[in-house]
C-alpha cells in the first residue's frame, strides 16, 4: 500500500506540476500577445492613416451616411464591445433590418463596399479595437449574441478564453464566406454550413495559439488577400506550424544552441591543446571558427534533415549523421585555412579535437533527456533502495513485447517519472546479457527477491510466447508484491496474425 501512495503522489506531483506549467506559459503568452498587439495597432494606426482617409473620402463620396459603422460583438470572457469597420452597406432602415450576417448578391451593400469586402479594407478600423484592448490582432473572430447562444457552454468557454481577433485561421480559410452562402437563407447556412467548421478552428487556435503561430497566421492573411492567391486552400499546419513557427524551432533556435555548444568546445580544445603544446592562436580566431563551425553545422544539418527531428524520441542512427555532418564541416574549415585564410595557421590535428569535442557536445545536448535519466538511473541500480528517483520498474520479459514495453516506457509523457531497474526472463541464456540498454537481471521466480531489494513500485508484464498456466503463476507472483502490476497488451501477436490475414488477400 505505502508503494501504491507513494506511486499516486508522485502522479499527481507530476500532474500539478504540468498544469502550473501550462498556466504559466499561457499567461507568458497572454503577456507578449498583448504586447504585440499594441506595438502592430499603433503602429499601423499611424502608418495607415493616409489609406483611413483616403477611404473615407471614397465612402462619403460613393452613398450618404457615416464613414464607419459599428456593430456589437462577443468579446473575451462574454464581454459585448462595439466592433469598428468601415461602412460597407446603404444608411437605410432596410439594411438595418435585415439579417446580421451577409450573403452572396445582398442588395444592402453599396458598390465600394463590395470592393471594401473583397478586399477586406473594411477591417483595418478594428485596429482602434485591437489598441483599446477589445480585440487582439489574431483570435477567434468576434459573432453576434445571437450565434454565441447556441454554443454549448463548453464552447463559450473554451472560445471566449481569448480576445477576439482580426484574422483567425477560421477567417482565411472562409475568407469568401459570403460567396459561399445565399442572400434568402443566409442564417440559416451559416449556422448549418460554417459555423461548425469555424467553431473547430477557433477551439483548436486557442489550443494550440503562440506568438510564432500568430505571426504565421498573420502571413498566411496577407499572401490569402493578394487576388492571385485567393484560391489557394491553406492547410491547417499552416497555421501552427508555419513559416515562423519553423524557422525559429527548426534553425534559430539549434543555431543558437550550436553556436553556444561550439563556442565552449572550440574554446576548451584550445584549452587542452595548450596543455601539450603551445599555441595562441587569440580570443577572435577561437570566436571566429566557432560561428563558422555552427553556421556550416546548422546549413549541413538543414540539408540532411536533422533540423526536422524531434530529439527526444530520436534513434541513436543520427549519431552518425551528426558525426558526418561535423567532419564536412571540419574539412570545409581546413581547406579554407590552408588556401583561403591561411593566417593564422591551424594544426589539422587540433581540427581534429574541435571536431571530436563538437561532436560529444551537439550529441550530449541532443540526447541529454535520456543520458541524465540513463545516469540516474545507472545510480539508482547501484544504490539499491537508497536513493528514490522516480518510480522504480521491474520488465518482466525479454521477448519482442518486452522491448515494446521499454520503448513505450521511454516515449510516453510520464517518461521522466518512471526509472527502468532491470529486466527478467526465464531463458537461461539471457540472464547476465542486456537488452534494450537494461540487464536481465534473472528468472520471473526473483521477481519477490528483486522488488523487495530495489524497492520496485511498478512491474510491467510484457511476455506473449507463454502458457496460460505458467502465466498465471508469474501474474501471481507479481500481484503478492507491494508493487503494482500493469500488463501489456500482446501487441506483437495482433499485428503478426493482421499481417498474415491480409497477406493471402494481397496475393490474389
């Protein structure tokens, strides 16, 4: 019992700490969304004053009435606000009267308003609103009571959490909404046609919104109202993990890391290279072929594609890549060295060294999730019951489901919180070897021996090949220890049978 509290305690530590994270990082976006919404609406207020003036000489001058209209909106939290556009329909009772939403043909428009929509000129007003903080640059497009009171409470929740936006990705993708819908049952389309679609993209833009996607949301909007683009269909990635959003997660931000990787190893080989031999070469060389170093790095990984890799699930195979990538870029250097910037002289062999010392610090930082959980728990095996770190795992089997059980344990998101102790398996000639990074530690009758000695809080039972007898044996021997037994699945006999199955079928 004390292992079972001990394993929901440490869930739900885990659990606390992840929404406070989330928390924080969605009021830190909060913060810098804001912000950039004042300096882009001032800004643009300034910049785009003579276009506000320009069309509202075209709009007095096309049909009488005011230059702007305003219309009441939903904003965050329910807040209603008044919404700005330029005027784009005649002053008249009719237009007034008719529905709140326009279609295809509506005879209320004027004829610079069709333009104005086309356009969409007739939004720039809503800068003022971005500034005074009812609207944000980029959010869920602000709807009338009306629309807003059909959605279930969840939805107004989840939607109105956000200030509503100029442009959304709801808004580029139907961004010829009017033309899709017609002038008679106007209302009624949207709310059947469009309004699911565009609720789905607002909920999934507040998900998953950031400042980088914000700026690619932004572009997208810009290229969508160039009138050759307008046909184009963007796809919702475009909208999550754009231009933007790839350019700093994908390059800066490893270019930045490379360039500090590098610059501490060029500098310590330069450290050690002194200890036998004497050499300055000087703080500016060592900068020097730092930057060269990481900017070469980060153009030869872009082209191998290690920049697309997520690292913290990736396989040792791009060890080798990183390898081959660093001595193209040591052999770049040297040639240059010895026939374009031959002063000062570098020794090939301390080429050599900053290459070697590159390449353990751009693995190190890359794999450095599973090297410190590797390290921890190398200490916890050696410490016995001594030292805690996270929950304890003892893999029962050494088969195929039992490397699938490893390699779920190492990608799942409690992965940090679980530390794999050893492996055990009644093949006798397993027993001493390791498999998967981790030792077979003995048969499945060391199971009591082995959770009592490394203070096991988790057993996972990852044998498929086994009888339905000597099965429940081992099953019982788990569930008679402290430790909580979780059983997966026989995965590998699922595919294997669905693969023969379709096989036959193929053939014919």
């Amino acid at each position: 019992m004390t292992d079972i509290r001990r394993q929901n305690s440490s869930g739900e530590r885990h659990n606390k700490v992840s929404i406070l994270r989330s928390k924080t990082r969605f009021k830190l976006h909060l913060f810098l969304k804001r912000l950039m919404d004042i300096i882009f609406s001032f800004f643009g207020l300034v910049i785009l004053s003579p276009v506000f003036g320009f069309l509202a000489i075209a709009i007095k001058r096309d049909t009488d009435g005011p230059v702007y209209y305003h219309g009441l909106r939903v904003g965050r939290h329910g807040k209603v606000f008044k919404m700005f556009k330029f005027r784009t329909m005649y002053e008249t009772p009719e237009a007034y009267a008719g529905p709140s939403i326009t279609g295809k043909d509506d005879v209320r428009i004027t004829p610079i308003g069709s333009w104005l929509r086309d356009t969409k000129l007739n939004e720039l007003p809503q800068l003022w609103n971005v500034l005074k903080g009812d609207m944000s640059l980029v959010g869920p497009r602000p709807e009338v009571e009306e629309v807003v009171e059909n959605w279930s409470e969840d939805v107004r929740q989840e939607v109105l959490a956000l200030r509503p936006g100029v442009t959304s990705p709801a808004s580029v993708v139907y961004r010829d909404e009017e033309k899709l819908l017609e002038s008679k049952n106007v209302l009624d389309d949207y709310m059947k046609q469009i309004l699911p679609d565009k609720l789905r993209l607002d909920q999934l833009y507040v998900r998953n919104f950031s400042i980088l996607s914000d700026l690619d949301v932004i572009f997208v909007t810009l290229i969508a109202l160039l009138p050759a683009l307008r046909r184009i269909k963007f796809k919702e990635r475009s909208f999550y993990s754009g231009l933007f959003y790839r350019f700093y997660h994908w390059i800066i931000s490893w270019f930045m890391v490379d360039v500090f990787i590098t610059t501490f190893m060029v500098g310590l080989s330069g450290v050690v290279w002194r200890v036998s031999t004497v050499i300055n070469l000087g703080p500016g060389t060592y900068l020097l072929v730092a930057l060269g170093m990481a900017l070469l790095i980060s153009v030869i990984n872009t082209l191998f594609g290690l920049h697309t890799v997520q690292w913290t699930t990736a396989s040792p195979t791009y060890v080798l890549d990183i390898g081959a990538s660093i001595s193209i870029t040591c052999t770049i250097l040297w040639v240059i060295n010895r026939f374009v910037i031959t002063t000062p002289w570098i020794p090939f062999s301390m080429f050599w060294l900053i290459g070697v010392m590159t390449f353990i610090g751009l693995v190190a930082i890359r794999y450095r999730e599973r090297l410190f959980t590797g390290i921890a728990n190398r200490w916890l095996i050696l410490r016995g019951a001594s030292v805690a770190i996270g929950e304890r795992v003892l893999v029962v089997g050494a088969g195929d489901l039992g490397e699938m059980a490893v390699w779920l344990l190492h990608r799942s998101q409690f992965r940090n919180a679980f530390g794999i102790v050893g492996i055990v398996d009644d093949d006798i000639k397993k027993h001493g070897i390791r498999l998967t990074g981790y030792k077979v530690l003995g048969g499945t009758d060391n199971i009591p021996r082995l959770v009592e000695k490394y203070d096991i809080g988790l057993i996972v039972f990852a044998i498929s090949n086994i009888q339905v007898d000597k099965r429940q044996q081992v099953l019982e021997q788990c569930h008679n220890t402290a430790a909580h037994t979780l059983e997966i699945p026989d995965l590998i006999n699922v595919l294997d049978s669905s693969i023969k199955q379709q096989t036959p079928a193929e053939e014919q």
